[in-house]
C-alpha cells in the first residue's frame, strides 16, 4: 500500500513540474483530469487486489492460523440483520477454530476450491460484483438450536446468558439466530435441597441443530408397610410420613442423596435400610421392628411367664400365672399336668433362650403382635407323699404369641403351642 502512495505522490511532483515548464490552464485542465482518471484506477484496481477472492481467503487463513480475533473480524460477516459480529459475539467461533484446526481448515479448502456458494457449509464466499470483477468477503450463516429440557422451572443458559424458563416437563424451546460455535449450555433447576446445574459444552455447527438438557434428576416417591414411619434424606427429617412422600422432588438420581425411613415403636426408634437415590423414582423401603431392646424385653416377658408357669403347676394355684388369660394357663396346665394326686411332678425352669432368627412383627391401629420361638430348660422331680422318686432335666419349645396394646402399653401372651 505505502509503494502506491509514493508512486501516486512521484506522480503528482511530476505533473506540477511540466506545468511549471509547459503549461497553461487548459494544459493543466486536462493534466488533473488525467491525473484523477489514473489516481481513481490505481486505486480500484488496488481495492480489487485487495478484494479478491484468493487474497481474501488467504488473509482469513492467516488471521485463523494466529488466532487472531481482530484479524478475522476484518474478513468475516454474519448473515444476519439481528446480531452483529464483534469481540463478544465471535468468542462461540473463536472456541470452534481453537479447538478444531483440521476442521476449520478443510472448511478453508472447501472454501477456496469451490465454484460457488455451498448452502450446506455453515462458512461461505461472499462475491459482489463490481465495475470490473468482483469483491469477496468470507460469511458465516446463523445458526438455530431446538433445545429440549426434561423438567418444568428449568432455566437455561448459554454461555452464561440467561435465554428462558420452561414451563413444562418435556418443554421444546427453539432459539436463535446464533454466532455457530462452542457453546456452554447450562440448565439449572432449583431441587429438593438446593440446586443442580447440568453444564455440557455443545457445538453449533448445523443450521438446525438438537440438544437435550437432561440432568438426572427426578421426583421420587417412597413405598412401604411403614406408613407412618418419618422420612429422611441425608439425614435431615423431611418432616413427611412414608404416606405423604409421594412425588417429591426433584431430587438428584446421582447417588449423592440417600434415604432412608424411621418409625417409633415401644421399644425405641428404629431406621431402615439407607439407600443411594439413583436409579429408580420408586423406592421402596422396609422397617426391621426387631431391635435388642425388643429381644430383652420378649426374652423377659417369657421368662417371667414360664418361671410363673411351672409354680403354678407345683402350687397348683393358676393365679400365679401373669400375663395371660384363663386359656392360656388352662393350655399351660394341660401340658405339664396336674398335681392334685399322690404321685407329683415338680417343675423348676433352668434356662430360657429365644430364637432371634424367626421373630415376626404385625402391626395394626391398637396393637402389635409379636410371634416368637422360645426354647426352655427345665428340672422335673417326681414325688411319692413327699418322697423323691428322682430327677430330670428336660428340653421343650414353644411357639408364643404376644400382643401388646397401644392403649395400656402392656403385653399379653395370646397363645403358646408346643413346637
């Protein structure tokens, strides 16, 4: 450029000369005239070189080669009338042509080999036609998501900006026109217990193109017999019943919450199993209702009653007997025998252990009922008119049903069959 404005100036220093020598006014006249005809030339034909198709080309090339963000905005134009390239706009392209260099340069060759305008490639040729030739300018069309997110309330932001809410599960939301590019695409929905954000990096690079923002998350729901058992998750309370935590949510379904149930029975709190919230919606979740405290209380309770139980029958006196009803100790009687006659059975119990393994729990509105094996060992001693005829010890079990009531807070021992 600096080589035509000498020429052009060397030019004009001459003119002057030869009217200085030569000229007159029609001289000069004529003169300036040719020298503006030569200037406007010089200058066309200089635009053109400057226009051309393979100096443009070549000049984008170099300005992508450096990544050189000024640079490529002096070659390139968006075609569209609603946004406009500059420093902020370009910075989607920008990313592309860092992180895609064969791409962008074949998308170049394409460019400089082609015939014509191919309107499948996202970057093209611009010519416009001149007085002699034409002008090039390297275009980039607009590009257009049709964006798809899984959940209602779900705001979503490209590269930071703010673009809309759905309003709906399964919400389609075309936006556009775009700079094509790299994109940070981010949808976040406020959850259960705060927020989570699903990021992913797309590329814009067709005219239409379709993503879906999916984060794992889902509203779940919690079944079990436990029904009146609270709910926890991550071991806060949620302050609802297994009966009212039906499609809570959105919860994230990525293991980072847990859940589990708990319930207050008479012998203390006892929790379920803590489960990761990851892949189903539907949890389903079961109280043990057995705990120690349970154990030592049945291990007693039984203990007590066959303790009562075989002095009762040595005693011959069924008020001895606790806990139980007149079937029960009528039951009792009729398997250890009665002591009313001269030949008598004394009974003394030695040891009572339960059967941890075979415990079962019902519930219902006013009571729990409990069915338990226990295992007893006992001392028999016969006697003749206070004559002892000899000693035994001897093993039995027994299958033992137990209720206890809500309302009085006590046990009852409803049934014992000999197993």
């Amino acid at each position: 450029m600096n080589y035509f404005k000498d020429a052009l100036n060397k030019f004009r220093i001459k003119i002057k000369k030869v009217y200085e020598e030569y000229g007159n006014k029609k001289t000069m006249f004529f003169l300036s005239m040719f020298s503006l005809i030569i200037m406007i030339s010089i200058g066309y034909w200089f635009g053109m070189l400057v226009g051309s198709k393979e100096r443009v080309i070549n000049g984008f090339e170099k300005a992508v080669i450096a990544k050189n963000k000024r640079a490529i905005l002096k070659y390139v134009q968006l075609d569209s009338d609603i946004i406009k390239l500059n420093s902020k706009s370009i910075e989607p392209f920008m990313r592309y042509i860092n992180d895609n260099p064969d791409s962008i340069k074949n998308k170049i060759n394409i460019l400089r080999y082609s015939s014509g305008e191919n309107s499948k490639e996202i970057i093209n040729l611009k010519s416009k036609k001149g007085i002699i030739g034409y002008k090039y300018k390297i275009l980039i069309s607009p590009v257009y998501a049709d964006i798809t997110t899984n959940l209602k309330d779900m705001e979503v932001f490209l590269d930071g900006k703010f673009y809309y809410k759905s309003d709906k599960d399964n919400y389609i939301k075309s936006i556009g026109p775009l700079v094509p590019g790299i994109y940070k695409v981010e949808g976040k929905l406020k959850t259960y217990n705060g927020q989570i954000k699903d990021l992913k990096s797309i590329t814009f690079l067709e005219k239409k193109n379709k993503i879906s923002i999916e984060p794992k998350i889902s509203k779940i729901s919690i079944d079990s017999i436990n029904e009146e058992a609270q709910v926890f998750i991550n071991g806060e309370n949620t302050n609802k019943l297994v009966k009212e935590f039906k499609n809570i949510g959105p919860i994230p379904m990525d293991g980072s919450f847990k859940v589990y149930i708990q319930q207050q029975f008479p012998w203390g709190k006892i929790n379920s199993e803590e489960i990761e919230i990851k892949d189903l919606s539907n949890i389903k979740l079961k109280i043990n209702p057995v705990n120690d405290e349970l154990k030592e209380n049945l291990s007693s309770i039984l203990k007590e009653f066959y303790y009562n139980g075989f002095q009762a029958v040595n005693k011959v006196n069924k008020s001895m007997m606790i806990n139980s009803s007149d079937e029960i100790k009528n039951k009792f009687f009729d398997v250890y025998g009665d002591n009313r006659g001269v030949l008598k059975e004394e009974f003394f119990l030695k040891k009572l252990t339960i059967d941890e393994s075979v415990i079962e729990v019902k519930e219902d509105k006013e009571s729990y009922y409990i069915s338990i094996v226990a295992s007893i060992v006992y001392k028999k001693e016969k006697s003749f008119y206070g004559i002892s005829l000899g000693t035994g010890e001897e093993k039995d079990r027994f299958i033992n049903e137990l209720v206890y009531e809500k309302k009085t807070k006590q046990w009852k021992i409803v049934s014992i069959e000999k197993a």
